[in-house]
C-alpha cells in the first residue's frame, strides 16, 4: 500500500478491499498539472507567511516544477496504488526534495486542495469547451453562408408547414450554441480560486497573505472557508451547462439523421462520419450522429447523478464529494469529443437541392401565404383562414391541385381569389421574401 497523507493514529491497515472502493487515482490523476499548480502558489503563501524560507521554497518549486513539466509532456507515470492524486504527488515530491516536502502541507488540507484543483481544471476545461462551441458555429455559419439562396420546407409537428430560408435554419443551432457559450462564460466567471479554507476551519496565515498571483491568474483568500470547502454547485452548473448543450447537439443530430433519411434525402453526410452494416451491404448508417443523440442521456445521468449525492449532505466537506469527479470528467470529455465529431460532419455537409425542389412542390407550404394573400384584400384574418383551409381539403379529395383550378373553381370558394395572383403564391421565393418580420443578423 502506498504511503497516505493521513494515518498517525492508525495501527492497523486499511482493509484491502476498502483500499480498492476509496481509491480514486485512476480517475483524479487528471488533476496533477492542476494540483500541482495549487502547490506552487501554496509556497508562495507559506514563504510570505514565513513557513518557508527563500531556499526552501525555491528547492520545494523546483522540484515541483520538474513534476509540472512531466505532466505537461505526458510523462507523468502516477503510481496505481496510490490513495489519490495528491497523494502521489506529495510522495513523488518527498522522494525528489526529502523531507522538506513534509512541509509544503502545512496550513492545508486535502479538502481545499482537491475543490483548489477541480476549480482550476473547469476554469481550463470551459475554456477549451468554448472554443470547441465557436468553432461549431463557425462550420455552421460556413454552409449557411454556402447556401446563402437555398429555400426549404420547413416543418411543425413534423408536417409540412411553411418554406423557411436554409441558413435560418442553419443559423438556428449557431443561435443556440451562443446561449451555450454565455453559460459557460459566465460560469467560468462566478468560479473563483480561493485558499486557505484548511479542513473547514481556516488557517493561522493572514489572509492578506493568499492574495497573489501566479502566472497571471489570481488567487484570493476564501471569504467563508466552511462553504468553500463544501461547494460543489460549480460542479452542477457545469453539468447543467452541458446537458443542455448536449440536447441542442443531440437536436441538431436529429435534424441531421433526418434529411439523411431516403424518405427526405435533403442531404448527404461524408462517409467519413457514417458506417455500413455487417449484414446489408447497401447500409450508409449516420452512426456518429446516433451516438451523439444517445450519450445525451450520459450527460443528463451525470447530473443527477452529482445532484443526488449533493442533496443531503450536512456541512462541511464529506468524502460522498469524491464521486462529483468522475461525472464531471466524463461529461466534459465527451462534450468537447461529440463537437469535435460534429464540426467535421457539418463542415462535409452537401445539400440535394433537387430532391428539396421537389418537397417545394407541396401546395400545402403556400396556404397560409394564401390566406395573407385574403387579408390584403380584406378579408378578415380568421375567415381567410377557414377559406384557405376548405380549399386546401376540396384540393385533397378531389386530387386537383389548386395551381390547376379554374378561375370559376376558386370563385366558389372567395371571389377574392384571382387565379393569376394565386400562382404567383406559389414559388418558394416569393414565400419568405413576404416575411419581413425577422431582424437577421
């Protein structure tokens, strides 16, 4: 068994199979750079605050920073049978610097060093995520932009109901993926990197002392150390934060998979993004897209997973808070993985404007331009409506189409409706030409 950080009251040792269940290692071990660098800014603190002399430090940041390095090059090997992460890293510290390194906890506990590091890993994280969102909406500005005159069918209820401009459509999900980097924005904003909270309690360093800065990030002393050390609603805004970015992906995916279909053939997604069957020789599945779809229900299991844990905790910090980083890995990696995946599908994207020509076809798109059509003339709004309407039915079930209605045949139907005007209406272009109302960007 690896030596802990704790255990002077201890005699006996650690069963074996609570060993096992209380490891949390093989995940934490992504939090070295971020513990590391925590280390470092608490020699500065134990300098100032005279803990540490200037050599002592100096040697403790030295060692530190070979560590650092290691990690920054992926060479970092971390010890499996250690407890955690900051275990392995005061034990690797203790084998380069000796027992001076016993001395870097000093004014510390594990319990604001693990909430120091997972704060400063999602700070680093959210960033990355943003980028990631940004570049998304750059390839869907891009095929929007590409598709600048494209016209389609659009659909409520999955009906048939209006033609919309493409890049509206397009720029929709660019839309939503605006309101997702303003959550993460402004949560990476509200986190804020405190020290000196110790177990719960505070330290007897001057909290003047924990106002520093280290490579241009700031860090202030902890304005109330017992909710420090026990806050985890970070954690859970960014959970949220991504679920609901998951269902704009997942919505997005869904769209996708839809114009993909035979059925609609609106478009045609890269091979590259797509697999074949192991039975059906003809298969060109959008797996990636499927996937995408269905880890959704990983990132919202991941929420409630940490919201559930959370929910009767007593103050101050509890070991239950160990399990917040698994779900807090698992869903930022597979977020910033699912909009890699995407950007490169929507950047291949290629639309079938013929096959969308023909949905354009449907009459039915062109009834409410119709019954706007009726109100300029002065029909009132509510009576246009149920004109429009009993034609669009006597058009159904007697298999003519309106475009092919005689002047007579309309009459009966409002004697407002010239036949010339009337198939004019129906052209894609003078559809959402008409429709003013949308201040585009």
């Amino acid at each position: 068994m690896a030596k802990k950080l704790w255990g002077g009251r201890f005699q006996k040792e650690t069963d074996p199979l609570l060993e096992k269940f209380s490891r949390s290692i093989q995940y934490d071990h992504k939090l070295a750079q971020y513990d590391l660098f925590g280390s470092m800014a608490h020699v500065q603190i134990l300098k100032k605050a005279k803990y540490l002399t200037h050599a002592e430090a100096g040697k403790l940041n030295k060692a530190l920073g070979s560590l650092y390095a290691l990690v920054l090059k992926g060479e970092f090997k971390y010890d499996h049978k250690a407890e955690d992460i900051h275990t392995d890293i005061q034990n690797k510290l203790l084998a380069i610097a000796g027992d001076l390194a016993l001395k870097l906890h000093t004014a510390r506990s594990r319990n604001d060093q693990v909430v120091f590091a997972v704060k400063t890993y999602c700070k680093a994280e959210l960033a990355k995520t943003v980028v990631m969102v940004r570049r998304l909406q750059d390839a869907l500005y891009a095929v929007a932009k590409s598709n600048n005159d494209l016209v389609l069918p659009g659909f409520t209820h999955m009906q048939h109901a209006q033609p919309i401009i493409a890049k509206d459509y397009i720029k929709a999900y660019a839309q939503m993926l605006d309101r997702d980097i303003s959550r993460f924005t402004g949560i990476s904003d509200s986190i804020k990197l405190t020290m000196g909270s110790g177990a719960l309690a505070g330290t007897p360093i001057l909290s003047s002392a924990y106002n520093i800065s280290i490579s241009g990030i700031k860090i202030s002393a902890s304005f109330n150390s017992i909710d420090t050390v026990s806050d985890r609603d970070f954690v859970i805004e960014i959970l949220s934060a991504l679920s609901i970015l998951g269902m704009h992906l997942s919505r997005l995916a869904e769209d996708l998979i839809i114009w993909s279909t035979k059925e609609f053939d609106f478009i045609e997604i890269d091979e590259a993004f797509c697999t074949g069957s192991s039975l059906m020789p003809n298969k060109k599945n959008a797996d990636s897209l499927e996937l995408i779809r269905g880890r959704t229900g990983t990132l919202y299991g991941n929420l409630v997973s940490v919201l559930t844990m959370m929910k009767a905790l007593p103050l101050s910090y509890n070991r239950d808070m160990q399990c917040d980083k698994e779900p807090l890995f698992s869903s930022i990696e597979l977020a910033i993985d699912e909009l890699g995946i995407m950007v490169g599908l929507v950047s291949t994207l290629k639309f079938n404007k013929v096959k969308i020509e023909e949905h354009l076809e449907d009459e039915s798109l062109y009834a409410t331009d119709i019954v706007y059509y009726l109100v300029d003339r002065g029909v009132p709004f509510k009576t246009a409506h149920t004109i429009v309407g009993k034609l669009v039915k006597h058009s159904i079930d007697s298999g003519i189409d309106i475009k092919s209605m005689s002047q007579i045949e309309l009459d009966k139907f409002s004697m407002k409706l010239d036949r010339e005007d009337i198939l004019k209406l129906f052209n894609p272009k003078v559809s959402v030409e008409s429709k003013r109302s949308i201040a585009r960007k």
